[in-house]
C-alpha cells in the first residue's frame, strides 16, 4: 500500500501498468548503523529511497527544563552529555553564554587552556567521526579501532586534568575549574606533535581507497542554497564550499591570535565532508602547537567568579561556538534569581539533521547508512 | 580570511584507472600495525583487565566519600550537615538529616553532625559539585569503581558508615589535594587556637 504522499516517482510506466510497489521499512532505533536511538521511516522502490523520514526522542532526557529549575552552576555536568563525544566544547559553549550574561572576563591562561581542550576535542571527535563513518561503509572494526586507540590518548589527557575521560565538567564561569601541570603541557605537546603522523597512516587507508572514492564521491551532494537556507553549520557546510567558521567570524575567546585555514569542499557531497574534517585536524594541530607554545602562566580562574549563589542580573545572551559538529549555541534568559528563566541549546547535529531526506532521496538504501554517518550526529545532542 | 580549498583529486579518473592500488596500500597500513603490535608498545595499549590494571590517575573521580580525621569514624567526622551539597547537587542524589546535639569539630568548636547522610550512587553522576561547594572540605571524591551489586536498591544507596573514610585513604588516592587540604586545615586550627589563646587571655589583661 503506498502512502498516500508518494509523488516523487511515477506509480505506473507510460502503459499504465504498475512499476512495482514500493516498501516501506523501518530502519531503527536499534540498528548498529544509526549512532544510537534513531530511527528512518523509508519508503523503497526496489532499493531506491523514495521518501524519508527521519523519528528521534527517544534518548530525550528534559535537559533544557531541568537546566531551568536548577543552579547556573548545575546544568554544568548536564551540557557534558549533551555531545558526549565532546563534553569540553559543551562546556565551553555554555560557560561562554553564562559569562555574557553575566559579564565576566576570563583569565588569560584560562583561554588558552579552553582553546586546547576544544582543539583537541575536535581531533578526537573527527578521527572517531570517520571511524565511525568507515565502518559504515564496511570497513568493520580495524580503521575504527585505530581511531579509538588515539582517541583514548586524548581523553587520557582530558583525564589527568578533569578526572573523566568523557563527563569532564571542567569549565567553570570565569575560567576553568583547575589548572594544568607542566607535565601535562609536555605530555599534550608530545601527542600533538606525534598526531600528524597518524593522521598520514589513517589518511593513507581512505583518502583515495578505490571504495570510497566510488561510494562517497556525488553520493549525498547538498547544493550550496539549501545548506545556507537550511541553516547547516560545521563542516557540512563548509564542504559546499560556504566560507563560515564562527571561530573566525565570532573570534570568540582568543582564535583571533591564532594562524589558521578554513578548508572549503567544493561539491558538497559526502567525500568533501570527509576531507574537510581531515584538514580541518591538521588546522587543529597547528592552532595546538601555537596555542601550547604561547600559553602563559597565571590564575586560571576570575577573582570575582564565585560557584555557590551565583545570581546573573536580569537580561538574556545567546553565545555560541564552533563546536566539531557545528555551531553550538546556548540561549539564556535569566530574571535575577539562581537558575536560569529560559535555557535553550542550539544542537547543531539536531539541525543538520533536518536535510536527511534531501541528501537521501534517490540513492540506494545502502547509501543512506554512509550519508547519515557523514552528518555526525550524537543522538544524546539532538534528542536533549 | 585564509581558507584551503578540497580539490577532488580524482574527479578526472576514469573508473578503469582505478585497478585497487590504493586498497593494497591501506591494507600495507594493517599489516603494519599487525606486526608492529608485537613489538611496539604504541601500537599495542589493551590492558587485559582485571588480571592486568592501569594505575588510576591522580585526579581521577568516581563516587564521593566523606572524610573523617583520626581512628573513630563517628567521632572525627568533617562534616557538620551544612546542606549545601545536598542542596548543590544536579541530580538530588544526596539526603541528610542533621543532629539533635552536637559534638567538636577538628577546632574544638561545637558543630552538629549529620544524623543521616545518605547517597544514593545509582543516580550520582560523578560530576564532583559536592566537593567544590563544600566549605569544610568534608566531602571528596573516591577512585573505587568496582562496586557491582545484585541489590540495586539497598545495595547502591550508600549512608554514612560505609561513606566514612579516613584522611589517610584520601592522602593515599589524591596526594596532592590532600596535602594542600591538610595544609589549610592546619592553618585554620592554629589560627582558631591563637584565637582562643588570646580570648582567653583578653579577660586577665584588665585585671593585669
């Protein structure tokens, strides 16, 4: 039985007999390919999709509501399992808001040290992301095991300093909430320098494997007016070759000092998403490298910044960040008590989410799981 | 703004060019890390868990613990049941009922006691907020992480006596903190002790 909107291909051949009937499947919530609790309702004419609709809540967990009936401070630890690939970011993301709101400055050194943590966020999310993406396509386990093994370097440094490896709750407003050794500065600059290298040998596995090239190259494009109109950020929208990176836009935080590029795709299709996150890492390791070079001694948290009875005056503030995934924006209003009146995420895999079907529609089912894999969404961020 | 464009680097290949070379180089890159696990340590990071274990880092935190000075739990108990913790805590997972009487705190001044401290571990999240807010540094974070039940209910709520562990245990886990805390403490009794010297010298001096 078709549904009853199917238009997209003709029902019947110009002899009017049918062409086929068309399926309609159920792929999730539990499917090993979907990143978690997610669900595409598809609609299949053999094995080409002709209709897509994307289901998720079902990791929905009333963050924002929660958020607005406890302390500012509270919600802290709660932004860690938004993203739970990047809990730094989040944090970031979030102390950022609250410090507009509020209008606390941040201690140089504590610039610094977020700058570090969300550039080497953004590495391990990238190298898992593709792991993750290449596994998709068939590639099972090993790639993906290498980019765990790195991966596990980084948040053992995020360890030694935050005591978690993923839930770090580590940025505090008005700086971070404790300082990092000279051993761990060592430590992280010997792993940035020594990244470079890996990335050489896990570049050499896909970047031009016959197989990836045949199913991610034209697979997926999204043209340049509906990535705008759509309001898709991170690297799905630079690989259409739209130049906005709010680190260089915002320059939020110190990334005005730093010397970086943006890497532009082309064609918009799933391979330029690939590579962009490939260079956008080695622009990482050099943000790192000055960013670990430069960085000065001093407090790390703001004199005035205190944690308990923490009281914005009225007023609102959205700010927002690159996060590896896209823009991450935090809205707040406050009314002058202890928690916030309104506190909105701006998810950008939520949003980047919403050109599912236009990225689907036409190609086969199989070329659905890779698409969704190069969007990079952690359902724990779409679903809140 | 300086920006680095993505050619496609084989958008001008034909399909007949690509004769799997490239498959052969990425399967040069395993068999590299194949054999490079049996002799370099980078290549090779699984730890056989538990027969083989890494030693937890320094500031690594799993469940809070309440810290108490010298041999008696009940009696050197920090904690004198202010409530902010309990009121601080994001997910609520922390219950106290304070004293009726009160007893000396490390100081010799009276405090209250909490009659009840409960945590219920199932629903704590490890975010460490308790030990931030606490002003008497009464509250820390434990690296105990095998702590599997078949009771999930009475097993994984927690009340004060098997909360209580001593100052030696938390110099053992955090060194470093702990030293700084007993610093502060110290630095805190004596300034409490000149205190009392001198309140009790205050009524001798117009005598004298």
């Amino acid at each position: 039985m078709p549904p009853k909107n199917y238009e997209i291909l003709p029902k019947t051949s110009e002899t009017g007999e049918p062409i086929g009937e068309l399926l309609e499947i159920s792929m999730g919530p539990h499917h090993p390919s979907t990143h978690g609790v997610f669900r595409m309702d598809l609609v299949l004419d053999g094995e080409t999709v002709v209709k897509l609709k994307p289901v998720f809540g079902y990791l929905h967990r009333n963050h924002e509501k929660i958020a607005e009936n406890i302390s500012y401070l509270g919600s802290m630890p709660y932004t860690d399992r938004l993203d739970y690939f990047c809990s730094m970011t989040n944090n970031w993301a979030y102390a950022l808001t609250v410090e507009k709101l509020a209008g606390l400055p941040v201690p140089e050194r504590a610039e610094y040290i977020r700058v570090i943590m969300a550039e080497l966020t953004r590495l391990q999310n990238h190298t898992c992301l593709i792991g993750f993406f290449v596994q998709d396509m068939g590639a099972l386990g090993t790639p993906l095991m290498y980019a765990f093994r790195e991966r596990e370097k980084i948040l053992d440094l995020f360890e030694s300093v935050s005591g978690a490896r993923m839930m770090c709750n580590y940025m505090r407003f008005g700086g971070v909430r404790c300082d990092v050794t000279p051993d761990w500065l060592a430590q992280a600059k010997q792993l940035v320098d020594g990244y470079g290298k890996f990335l050489d040998e896990f570049e050499a596995l896909f970047t031009e494997n016959e197989i990836l090239l045949a199913r991610t190259q034209g697979v997926g494009v999204l043209p340049r007016e509906l990535v705008v109109s759509a309001s898709i950020t991170g690297p799905m929208l630079r690989a259409a070759g739209v130049n906005y990176d709010v680190r260089k836009v915002d320059k939020y935080g110190i990334y005005g000092r730093f010397d970086f590029k943006v890497p532009l795709g082309e064609h918009g299709d799933i391979y330029d998403r690939y590579m962009v996150r490939v260079l956008e890492m080695r622009e990482s390791l050099k943000i790192l490298q000055q960013a670990l070079r430069d960085i000065p001694s001093g407090p790390v948290m703001d004199p005035k910044a205190k944690l308990r009875g923490f009281r914005p005056k009225a007023g609102e503030a959205y700010g927002r960040i690159e996060a590896p995934k896209g823009e991450l924006g935090f809205y707040l209003i406050s009314d002058g008590s202890p928690n916030p009146f309104r506190y909105r995420v701006r998810p950008p895999s939520f949003i980047n989410l919403t050109v599912l079907e236009d990225m689907c529609l036409g190609h086969r089912i199989s070329d659905t799981v890779v698409i969704l894999g190069s969007v990079d969404i952690v359902l724990g961020e779409v679903d809140r | 703004m300086g920006t680095l464009n993505i050619e496609h680097r084989t958008s001008n290949i034909e399909w007949t060019e690509m004769l799997g070379e490239q498959i052969i180089k990425g399967m040069a890159v395993t068999a590299r890390n194949f054999f490079g696990s049996y002799v370099s340590k980078e290549r090779l990071t699984t730890v056989q868990y538990p027969e083989e274990r890494l030693t937890p880092k320094e500031n690594t935190r799993q469940f809070p613990f309440l810290v108490y000075d010298g041999d008696d739990w009940e009696k050197g108990m920090r904690c004198v049941a202010c409530q902010i913790c309990e009121k601080e805590c994001p997910p609520q997972c922390i219950y106290i009922v304070k004293s009726k009487d009160k007893k000396p705190d490390y100081k010799g001044q009276l405090q209250l006691y909490p009659a009840t401290f409960d945590i219920d571990i199932s629903v704590c999240m490890s975010c460490q907020i308790c030990v931030e807010v606490c002003p008497f540094d009464a509250i820390k974070m434990d690296t105990e992480f095998e702590l599997s039940t078949d009771d999930r209910f009475g097993g994984l709520l927690f009340s004060k006596d098997k909360l209580s562990k001593s100052n030696e245990h938390y110099r053992r886990i955090h060194p470093t903190d702990a030293a700084a805390v007993d610093e502060h403490l110290a630095g805190e009794k004596a300034k409490a002790e000149a205190k009392a010297k001198a309140a009790a010298a205050t009524p001798a001096n117009p005598a004298a």
